[in-house]
C-alpha cells in the first residue's frame, strides 16, 4: 500500500467505523435497523447536534475551542420563539427563522471579539459565555413556549417526498464549509491560525480577524442548530440543546479533527456526525437506559480521545518517511 492510500485509510478511518458500528447493530437489531427509514431518521435525528460539531470543529481548527456552542443554539431559539410567539405573535414564521440565525451569530461573534480581538483563552472565554447564554436563556423564558407558526417550526420539521428538509440544510452546510475550508483563501488561512499562529502572522496573516469570523461562523452553525431541534420536538424549551456540547466535541475528534489545531477536515467531522447518530439509533432500539446511555457518552468521549491521538501519530510515522525520500 503506498503512502497516499495509507493517508486516505488514516484520514477517513472514522467511516470503516461507521461501516463497522452499523453492522454491529443490524445483528443486533436485525429487523428494525436495516431500512431506508431507520437510515432517514439517523440522519435526521444526527442534523441537530451536527451543526454543533461542525461549529465545534471549525474552533478545533484553529487550535481553540468552544464550550458555549448548546447554550448558544438554546439561547438563539429561546430569544427567537418569545419574539415570534409571545412579545410578537402576529409576526410571520420565517422573521422568528432569521432572528434565531441572528441571534446565534452574535452571540458568535461575541466570542470571536473575546477570542480573536481581545486575545482571551478560547476555553476561558467559551466558558464564560457558557454560563450567560445558559442563564439567560432561563431569564428571557422558564418552561415552553407552544404557540408557534408552521414557517417557524419547518426548517426542523418539513419534508419532501418523506425526507426531512433538515437533512439537506445540514448536507448542504457540511459540502459548503468543506470548499471554504479546501479552496479558499479563508480556508488557508483557518488551517495556518490553528497549525502555527506565529509563523501564521510572520506570513502576513490576521489571525485575531481569521478567529472573529471562525466564531462568528460557528454562532451561525449554533442558531441552525436551534432551529432544528425546535422543529424536531415542536416546542421552544429553555432546555434545548442542554449539555450536547459534550457530544460536539465527541463527534469532531472522532472525525479526526485534531486536539492541537491546523489539522481535520469536514468530512471527517461529518462522519463524527454519522456515528453519533448510529450508536443513539442503536442504543434507542436496544432499549438501553437513559443513565447507561450516560455512561457511553463519557466512554465514547475518552475512545475519540485516543483514536484522534493514535491517528494522529500514524500519519506522521506515515509521512515522515515519504518526506525524507523527497
């Protein structure tokens, strides 16, 4: 095998886990897990915390992080049902739509001010707005806002010819930031703040600006994820999205997205995706116990731990050679 397929099976080992993973379930759950609408529904169900780990690794990239991102989707939902269907309920669905995805942008780009201007510690800061965007949320509303408009609950909710629209949003966001961050400028520049900051800078590039737009983008990614899972539970809760930012880091490391920064890719964070919502599908069907199923969260946290550790080693052992040979 030469060294180019070894860095393929390397960089896209999340999916033969995925392959595996699923076929693991279909022996054990023969009759339920093996159809087109269990397939349908993972990915349905995986779209809402798959905006939170794409946001988690363009902040992984960069050799940051993002502790707020669920409080921010949960806070940008909040603020925009009590616009849409208390303080405003004449307003139609899609004003409540575009103020969710402003909220969670300015909350995002409230940590990149934090992050890339002020020059905070991403986890410091992160987790400072962590703990307002959780309060608030409880401040602006405690308990269900229920009347809401069709328009407002669809992003999360419609389908066409039986498949759910957040399915294509998400697939559609996920090949989008996949071009940005392969064949743009913008995209360079991310992979150079994360890999070197240093010599990223002595190269001419902003690296407070670069982290103020990544935060930004991954505020933006928070507020899709609000909306989805208002669609998907049909409410607006002041629990939505609580404590999945767990589950967002989980998914971008298990998608190969580096500890260290400047390295992964979407794809592999889409694969992250992919196995989150295999392993909850299975688990569901398997009726495993919501404190058991706790318990797995935190393993399968410390398993993406060590396998973004051992790959990350294996590519180097992989490249070393091939580099002295050049």
């Amino acid at each position: 095998m030469n060294t180019r397929a070894k860095i393929f099976v390397v960089d896209n080992f999340i999916w033969f886990i995925n392959v595996g993973l699923y076929l693991l379930f279909i022996i054990l759950v023969p009759t339920g897990f093996l159809t087109l609408h269990n397939v349908e529904f993972i990915l349905y169900v995986s779209s809402m915390i798959g905006f939170l780990v794409l946001g988690e690794a363009l902040a992984l990239i960069t050799g940051g992080m993002d502790l707020s991102l669920a409080e921010n989707a949960g806070l940008s939902a909040v603020v925009g049902g009590f616009i849409i269907g208390v303080m405003a309920s004449g307003l139609p669905g899609w004003v409540g739509v575009i103020i969710v995805l402003a909220t969670g942008t300015a909350l995002g780009a409230v940590n990149g001010i934090l992050v890339g201007k002020l020059r905070y510690n991403p986890f410091l800061a992160t987790l400072g707005t962590f703990l307002v965007f959780d309060w608030g949320t409880f401040w602006i509303r405690r308990g269900a806002i229920v009347r809401l408009p069709a328009s407002f609950l669809a992003p999360g909710s419609a389908t066409v010819g039986g498949v759910h629209i957040a399915i294509f949003i998400f697939l559609a966001m996920a090949i989008l930031l996949h071009f940005i961050l392969r064949y743009t400028r913008f995209g360079v520049r991310t992979y150079a703040s994360g890999d070197n900051p240093r010599a990223a800078t002595m190269m001419g590039i902003n690296v407070g600006n670069t982290l103020f737009w990544i935060y930004t983008l991954c505020g933006l990614l928070a507020g899709f994820s609000g909306l989805m899972y208002v669609g998907y539970i049909g409410v607006v809760t002041s629990l939505i999205a609580q404590n999945q930012v767990f589950n967002a880091m989980a998914g971008a490391v298990l998608g190969g997205i580096s500890l260290r920064g400047g390295r992964g890719s979407i794809m592999g964070a889409l694969g992250g995706v992919v196995l989150l919502g295999i392993l909850d599908a299975g688990l569901t069907m398997l009726n495993v116990s919501p404190e058991i199923r706790g318990v797995l969260t935190g393993l399968v946290l410390l398993v993406a731990v060590m396998i973004n550790m051992v790959t990350a080693r294996l590519r180097d052992r992989i490249l070393m050679p091939s580099s002295g040979q050049d």
